[in-house]
C-alpha cells in the first residue's frame, strides 16, 4: 500500500518542500492505529481534544448537528488526510467525524507533535498551512452555498471532491462516491431529490456519465462553464 504522506503531498502541490515532515507525522500515526467499521465514530462533539488524526486509508465526513437535530456535512475526507484542527482553540472537538467506508485512522497525539518541534521545527509551518487550506475550503463552501444554484454546487463538487482521480485516457476522471446522495445533499444544502436530478441532467447533456456511485466527467470544461457563469 502507498503511504498515506505520498497522497496528500500529491493532492497538494504546496506541500512538496516538506516531505520530511509530513514524513514524521505519518510515522507518528502508525504507531497509533485504529481499524474503523463504516460508520464508526472517530470524535464526536464535546470530546477532549488529544489527538489529531491522518486517514491512512479509507474515508470520512466531518459534520455538525443543528439544534433541530439535523446533519450539516462541513467535510470529507479521504487518505492522506489530516483532521481535527477545529478542536485546538478551545481544547475540545466542535464536531462528529464518522467513517463512510471501512477505515484505518493513524491518531496523531497533539503533545507528541509539539515536542518534535525542536527537531522538526518546519512542522509549526506545515500545521499553519494545513489549518489555512481547511479555512479556506470551509470559506469556499459557504459562499457556494449561499451564492450558486444548484447546478453550480453539484458541478463544483464533482470537479474538486477528495475521491476524483484523474484518469490517463483523454483526461477524463473517475469518481467512486462513498457517500450517499443524501450525504451530498446535506454538504451542499440540497434536498436528494435535487442532486439526483442534477447528475441525470448533467448526464443527459453528456457532461459525466454514471452508474450508480461511480461517475465518470466526460466534459470538464463544461463544469467549469457551469461553475463560472452567474446566476
């Protein structure tokens, strides 16, 4: 099996000069794994915060529950990812994370990562960009919401969901959801029966083709038009 480092320092161009450091971390993990069944609980809210934690294989949503006691997706998250940066302000996790596959989650003990500061003194840097990224994409995700039609939501999360993979036949990319049209559906602040008529729509137009969970994007500049224009 790949190491979980080699996919997230592939995901993410910026993070090229510190292999060594995502090195370190995903060797501290690996001292601290845990097998987790689909929809096993990895935190939840209101849990002391000790540990951060790296996906070294399979996949997870991050959300928060409502006062109505509704779901709200903030997150997923495949291998190479590294989580619970929200928990550090206040010592305390602020959500639920829960497997969508059979996992294996490597904890990262926050005490542990701070004392290999004084040899990896890089790592301060690497968690400032991580916990920036996270900012940003959650910054991204609101103005999606409250800005863009439904088409836009679904074509931007099928050009920049974790699980796309990049196929080497006239670039087209492959995606295998692990998460349910519902799940969609509550990330984006749509109902399932939106999002299900979105994908057959797109479809139709022969701008991705599905089957079942997998779907394939057939025209990616189209997304991007969709994505680009106002509504």
């Amino acid at each position: 099996m790949a190491s979980s480092t080699f996919y997230l320092s592939r995901r993410m161009n910026i993070f090229k000069e510190y292999e060594q450091e995502l090195a370190t971390i995903s060797a501290l993990a690996k001292k601290h794994l845990q097998n987790k069944p689909k929809g096993d609980l990895i935190y939840k809210s209101g849990d002391t915060f000790k540990n951060l934690y790296l996906i070294i294989s399979g996949s997870i949503k991050v959300y928060s529950i409502n006062e109505q006691g509704d779901e709200q997706i903030t997150s997923f998250h495949t291998m190479g990812d590294l989580i619970a940066f929200d928990a550090i302000a206040l010592n305390e996790h602020l959500s639920f994370a829960e497997t969508l596959e059979d996992s294996l989650i490597g904890e990262v003990p926050f005490a542990e990562l701070m004392a290999l500061m004084q040899s990896f003194p890089k790592i301060y840097m690497l968690l400032l960009k991580l916990m920036s990224t996270e900012i940003t994409h959650k910054k991204n995700l609101t103005m999606l919401i409250s800005r863009q039609t439904a088409e836009q939501r679904i074509a931007y999360i099928l050009l920049n969901t974790p699980f796309n993979q990049i196929g080497n036949i006239k670039n087209l990319s492959h995606i295998h959801l692990v998460m349910t049209r519902e799940e969609i559906g509550k990330y984006l602040s749509l109902s399932i029966e939106t999002v299900s008529r979105t994908l057959t729509n797109f479809a139709k137009q022969q701008i991705i083709k599905v089957s079942g969970r997998d779907i394939t994007i057939l025209n990616s500049n189209k997304l991007l038009e969709i994505i680009t224009n106002n509504p």
